[in-house]
C-alpha cells in the first residue's frame, strides 16, 4: 500500500506576506523614515552602552582583585551610572518617537480605509458582516499599530544589543563563544515551529472574533424583537458559544506561543554550564589567557545577550498573529469598486426626462436570473408606480437607477443619456429616497434632517420640518438625542425625517420605496399629504405594496418573478381583471374585515 504524498511545508514567509510588508511600508511608513534613522541611532546608542557597560564592569573587577585602588573603583562607578542614565534617556525618546510614528501611521491606515470603504460598491456591504468590517476598522488597526511601533522597536533594540555584545564576546573569546551558540540551530527550530501553528490558528481566532462581534450586535439590534419573544436563553447560548469557541482557540495560540520561552530557557541553561564550566577550564588552564573578571564578565554578557534574545524569540512568535492582522487589513483595501466613474463621464444631464429601461437584464448571482430583457419607461414629471408580489424585482429596479448595481446588459437612460456614462455622484444627487427603512443616527431630529445637507441653513432646515409636518417634534423634543436607530421615534415620525431630507435635498426625482406600508391608515394619511407636496411636478417613482395609495398614480407598472405582466391606469388594470384586480380585491377584502 502506497503512502500518501508527504505535505510540503509552507514558506515562514510566504510572498503575499512579504507583498503585505512592502505595502506597509511603502504606503505609511517611508515617508517617516528620517524619524526611523533618528529610533535606529538611539537604539545603537543603547546597544553601544551595553558593551561599554561590560568593559567597565571588567576593568572594575580588575581593580577590585588586582590594583585595590579606591579612586579606580569610584571613577568605573561614575562612568557606569553616565553609560545607564544616558540608555535611560534614550529608553524614554525611543518608544515616545516610536509610539508618535505607528500612531500616525494607523491614523493613516484607517482614513483610507474608510475612505475606500466609502467607494466600495452595496453588494460589498450586504455580503460582508458589520462586525468583520468594525473588527479590522477598530481592534486590527489597533493591535497591528502597538505591534509595528512599540513592539517593533524593542526587538530592533534587542536585535541591536544581541549583535553588538555578541560582537564583544567574539573579541574577547571567540572559542568560548562558539560553544555557547551551540544551541542555535534548536531555537531556530522552535521558532518555524510556533511561528508555523501560530499563523493558521491567529486566523482562525480572527475569522470566529469577527462572527462574535457581528453576533453581538445583530443581538444588540435586536434586543427589543429578543424581549418580546423571550428568546434571551437563545441568545445567550448563541453568543457563549461564540465565546467558547474564541476561548479554545486563543488558548491554542497562547499555549504554542508559551512553547517558545521554556525552551530558550533550557538552552540559555544549557549554554551557561558550557560557559561556567569551558570558561572555568580556560582559568584554570595556563594554556588561555582568561581570569576570574574575564569570566565573570563572559556570563554577564551572556546574560545580557541571552535576556534580549528571550524576548526577540517573543517577537518572532507574535510576528506571525500580526501578518494575518495586516493581511486582513490589506484585504479591505483590495477590494475593488465595480461602480465607478467611466472615462469621459459627464455630469450634465435632463433630469426632468423620461427615465427608460431597455432591455435590461440582471442577477444577484449567477444561477438566479431576475432580470430577462425589462422594458419600462417612467415619464419624466409624472408619478409611476411598481407593484409586485415580494421577490418580484421593485426595490431592485431602484437600485439599478441609482447604480448602487450594474446592469448585465441592456441600458438605462435618463433623458436619452445612459446613466453609466454619468459619474456616479450627479447621477445619485438627482435622486431623494423615502424609504420603509431609513437610517435615523443617534441625534438630534435637526442633525437628522441636515444630514444630506450639511450647509444648510436654519432657516432651510425649518422650512423642511414643517413641509414634512415634524416641525412640532422637533421644538418638543429640542436636541435630545432619538436614540440608537432612532429608538426613541415611532414609525410616522422617522418616515417624516425621511421625507423633510428630501425636502431639504430638493432632487428632481423621488424614489419612494414602500415609504407607508408600516404604518396606520390614520398615519399614512398624513403622511401622504407631505409626500404629495413633496412629489409635486417632479418625476416621482413608488415601489408600493399598498394599492389604495398609488390609485392616482400616472402610470401602474405590476412585476411578477421579474417580468413586467401589466402596466396602465389604477381604473384600467381593474377593468382587465388579471393579476393587479386580484391583488387589489385581495387587499380590499383584507381591509373590510378589519374592526
């Protein structure tokens, strides 16, 4: 029986990593590096006083086994406490330099993120969790930004003070320090050895940290729907699970890591009985030219060379949990927007023209076609209306106006002009959207309104809230906040923020996506009375579920499994009795049983 193929070991660094470093410093740390050559001197410095350090302690055994002279001890002494104060100064500059770069440089790294993010196309978003998003945003920027600068740094200050004492020991035994690194080979091992296991598990830990978090915030969302059904044992379960499973793998990091110091700790003890017990043949034997200070001060440095290589050892280890971080990062920033502006794209255009659907088709995958060659056509200054069972395609042809998607083929004009020839920005300021769900900040009503329009005046914003009938809330409530999500507001009165928006925006065309369907009939109708003031003469298009309230539309338009089967008048798709009667008669009926 054949054994299986043995698995090639993966690189320590593989080349997306090293494409990750040079990114890294390219993009947010070159510009720094004057500042990094100023570290990289004061880290010397450290290294140097290090091994006059030694110097000075040999000279000053001598003096105390050989000369005896009190004057001599004092001057070592002087010049020891000058060599520690002046690596203490440079303990202080080294991390303050350090920690001022990385944080500048995480700043950096999360303006254009977000500022990326912000171009990223809807269909990034909605197969993306929030809570992966918030995790690289946040805590993986953070750590990464600790690791480069502070972390960083001491190793390059251990690795400093490594070569230079090593290069000292060398000078004065050579032979003697060729038997202490006898156990090299062995630390490098380890090191592959943890980095190796580190790497696969840190991103796993990272997959199933960003599910956590996403967990606790559709649960924190949801919170009132959780009260309501009782399903706090639910919920509870869900997210302890999620904490299990971080604690198991964190502990599978943490307990690989921690395989790293026992064994530089053996082979640190390993190497100082080499070098008591070689060095204390080479001061017994008439053969070496080597004393009892020049012993003493072999071990000190190898203490000295042996510590920093503990905790160099420390950073390899955690290099590897940073690398997933950066890549995790990197990834953000790699995804590429399919929503852009074209080459030549203009911002002029009719936006009081008819807006025509040619022939378009579309998916949301490839195996479920909604789209196959939809023709439509809303008429510039009039009001048209979608109807449609759920899944039949309304909200989605919105969502090809404004190009939060592409068509696959086909065309959408506006005027006769094709919106991808339009840059993105013209193309959406022409449009005002009233929706079922409308994102409501934790603010004021007045911060609310003014959010799509930030120099708006007082004076314009007021006349927008008593337009939309949301004047009066406003001057109850001032500037309390509504609470998360708007929390604190009723469906009515969120829908009337919506609706002052687009009054405050004042865009030619208005988008109405099933904007009263949750509400009373009391509700609706006054509703109804803003949104009538606010379609006034411009080109309105309604996704309604409601049929009662789009009975005066210009022209009714009914999907079915994305295919237009009707369209006309509300008294016209009556009189043909076919799939809009019978939704109309069902609604109606529904409506009549009501008390």
């Amino acid at each position: 029986m054949s054994k299986p193929p043995k698995l090639k070991r993966a690189p320590l660094y593989s080349e997306r990593d090293k494409d990750n470093l040079r990114w890294l410093w390219t993009r947010y740390l070159r510009q720094k590096a004057p500042w990094l050559f100023v570290v990289l001197g004061m880290i010397l410095v450290q290294g140097v006083v290090y091994q006059q350090f030694l110097s000075m302690t040999e000279s000053g055994l001598r003096v105390i086994f050989e000369s005896g002279s009190v004057a001599d001890l004092v001057q070592v002494c002087i010049v020891v406490f000058v060599l520690f104060a002046v690596r203490g100064l440079m303990s202080y500059l080294v991390p303050r330099v350090t920690i001022w770069i990385s944080n500048d440089a995480i700043f950096q790294m999360r303006r254009d993120l977000i500022d990326h993010m912000m171009r990223l196309d809807l269909a990034y978003f909605e197969r993306t969790k929030s809570g992966e998003i918030i995790q690289r945003l946040v805590t993986q920027t953070q750590s990464l930004g600790v690791f480069v600068g502070q972390a960083t740094a001491n190793a390059v200050r251990d690795a400093v003070t490594v070569i230079i004492v090593s290069g000292y020991l060398i000078w004065k035994n050579p032979i003697l320090f060729a038997t202490a690194v006898v156990v090299l080979p062995f630390i490098i091992w380890v090191m592959n050895y943890v980095s190796d296991r580190v790497k696969i598990t840190q991103g796993e830990a990272e997959t199933a940290l960003g599910e956590y978090m996403n967990g606790i915030e559709e649960t924190t969302a949801g919170m009132r729907t959780v009260k309501i059904a009782g399903q706090e044992g639910v919920e509870t379960d869900r997210l302890m699970k999620g904490t299990r499973s971080i604690r198991d793998l964190m502990n599978r990091v943490q307990i690989t890591q921690a395989l790293t110091m026992p064994s530089i700790d053996l082979s640190s003890a390993f190497v100082y009985v080499l070098v008591i017990g070689g060095g204390g043949y080479m001061v017994l034997s008439p053969q070496f030219d080597m004393d009892g200070a020049g012993i003493i001060t072999f071990l000190l440095g190898m203490v000295m060379v042996f510590d920093p290589a503990r905790l160099l050892a420390m950073f390899f280890g955690a290099l590897p949990s940073n690398l997933v971080l950066l890549d995790r990062i990197r990834r953000l920033h790699d995804e590429v927007p399919s929503i852009t502006d074209k080459p030549g794209a203009t911002s002029e255009f009719d936006t009081r023209g008819d807006i025509v659907l040619e022939d378009v088709h579309f998916s949301y995958s490839e195996d479920q076609p909604l789209f196959h060659g939809l023709d439509m056509t809303f008429k510039g200054g009039q009001v048209s209306a979608i109807v449609g069972s759920t899944g039949s395609g309304k909200t989605t042809i919105l969502s090809l106006l404004t190009r939060l998607y592409d068509t696959k083929a086909g065309r959408i004009t506006i005027g006769g002009q094709p919106i991808d020839q339009l840059k993105v920005q013209a193309l959406r300021g022409a449009y005002s959207v009233v929706a079922q769900d409308i994102v409501i900040f934790n603010n004021s009503i007045w911060e609310n309104i003014r959010y799509v329009k930030p120099e708006a005046s007082e004076e314009e914003v007021w006349q927008a809230a008593e337009k939309a009938e949301i004047a009066d809330v406003i001057r109850a409530r001032g500037g309390a906040p509504v609470g998360p999500k708007g929390a604190q507001l009723s469906g009515g009165q969120k829908q009337r923020i919506a609706i002052a928006r687009a009054f405050l925006s004042d865009a030619p065309i208005i988008l109405l996506d099933e904007a009263t369907s949750a509400l009373d009939q009391a509700t609706e109708a006054r509703i109804k009375s803003a949104l009538d003031r606010l379609t006034k003469g411009k080109t309105c298009i309604v996704v309604a579920h409601r049929l009662s309230s789009i009975a005066d539309a210009d022209r009714i338009y009914v999907l079915e499994a994305g295919q237009l089967v009707e369209e006309g008048r509300h008294d016209q798709l009556l009189k043909q009795n076919r799939l809009y009667a019978q939704l109309y008669s069902a609604q109606k009926q529904g409506y009549d049983k009501k008390p």
